[in-house]
C-alpha cells in the first residue's frame, strides 16, 4: 500500500463568529473561494430571504412551523434564537462531511458555539471576528442598506453584548484589513489541519513508513 505522502484525516468544524458589521460574511466567502477543503454549513432559518440570498446556498428558508418540526425530529446540531428569528445548523451534513475528511465553515452566533463545543469539541476550532474600532463598526453597521434604520440602531446596540463573548473562542482576529485577516484565519486552519489528533490515519503512514 502506498499513502502518496497524504495522512487521512478527520475534518474539522470552523467557526467563524462576530458581531454583525465586522465583516465577517466577506471572509467566510473570501476562504470558501480560495479552499477546496472547506465547505459552508448552510443554516436553516425563519428569516425573511434579503436581495440577493439564495435558497439552499446562504440558507434554507423556512416558516416556524418547519423550523419546529425540523428541532422536535433532532435534525439540528444546534439552533438558537439571534434577533427575531430562529436559525440552526442542519446536522446530517456536518456529520458526513467531517468523516469524509472534509472541513466545515459554520457562520453562527456565540449560542450556536457554545453549543457545539458541548457536543463537538474535539472537533471545533473557534475564531472571533472583531471590527477594528468603535467608529468602523458603526460605519459598516450604516452601509448596510438592506436593513432600516431601527434595525441598525438594534444591532449596534447588541454588537457590544455579542462582543463579550470573545473569550469563548479559541482565537480571535481584528479584522482591519480584510487579506490580512483571511492570511490568519488560514493560518489558524492550516494549523488546526495538522494537529496530530485528527490524523486518523498518522498509524497506517508510519507503518508504510517503517516497513521493513
Ligand atoms: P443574518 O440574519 O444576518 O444572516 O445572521 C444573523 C446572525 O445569526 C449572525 O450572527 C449569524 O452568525 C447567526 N446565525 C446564522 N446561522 C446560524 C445558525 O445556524 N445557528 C446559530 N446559532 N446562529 C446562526
């Protein structure tokens, strides 16, 4: 048997959380696009669908009593009431994909990480996203279009509360500039991908390896 120099490995789930407006969902795309290895969790929600969301790639849209049925039938990893609505991460994929050896990308709020840290931990690896000050939060929180203003003046209010859960996350990452911070995030992963406890298959290598 040969290994081609690769060690099979078990995939790992990546959190990536923040307050809304620390651009958090450019980098989530930015490390979709560039990493071949990582897939996104696509979360079930109750919220309305925005301009230009897609059914089943950013979410899948669905009415409370869905959202219900899906909780009652034990479909979610986690799920968690943020703002208004509710949102959880369906679990079936997550299940797979991680013993096929692919990563996962979650986009969840702090609830979510810390119910998946109860049941996964060995598998999670946690970043928090900050914004770079006060005043660019503020300003990013602004360009939002597609929410109103009474929106905004809500979401403001709560990033302070969703920013003190920083030391829940194994990592935490300012995000001044944007190819800075996606250059630690991979980092972080490249790292993470490495760490001995997921190489399932380090003991076939090193037989392979030290064959006589
Ligand atoms: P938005 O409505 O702006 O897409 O997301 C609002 C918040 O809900 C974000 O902080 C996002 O991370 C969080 N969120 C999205 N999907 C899930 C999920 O499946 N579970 C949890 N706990 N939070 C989620």
């Amino acid at each position: 048997m040969s290994n081609n120099g690769e060690i099979r490995r078990r995939g790992l789930m990546l959190v990536l959380s923040s307050p809304s407006g620390a651009g958090k969902s450019t980098l989530s795309r930015a490390l979709l696009a560039d990493d071949n290895a990582i897939r996104l969790s696509v979360s079930a929600t109750t919220r309305a669908r925005r301009p230009g969301e897609t059914e089943g790639k950013d979410y899948f849209f669905v009415s409370p009593a869905r959202f219900e049925e899906m909780v009652k039938a034990d479909a979610f990893f986690e799920h968690a009431h943020v703002f208004d609505h509710r949102y959880g991460t369906p679990k079936q994929p997550v299940v797979d994909a991680l013993r096929a050896g692919s990563d996962v990308l979650f986009d969840i709020d702090w609830q979510g990480t810390q119910q998946l840290k109860e049941q996964a931990r060995d598998d999670l690896v946690s970043i928090f996203i900050l914004p770079p000050s006060h005043d660019e939060l503020e300003r990013r929180l602004k360009a939002r279009a597609q929410d109103t203003d009474e929106v905004v003046t809500r979401r403001m209010a709560k990033a302070a509360a969703e920013i003190s859960h920083w030391p829940e996350y194994d990592y935490v990452v300012v995000n001044r500039d944007v190819k800075r911070a996606l250059e630690q995030i991979k980092a972080i992963l490249e790292a993470e991908r490495a760490r001995r406890t997921r190489l399932v298959g380090v003991g076939d290598f090193v037989a392979e390896l030290t064959k006589s």
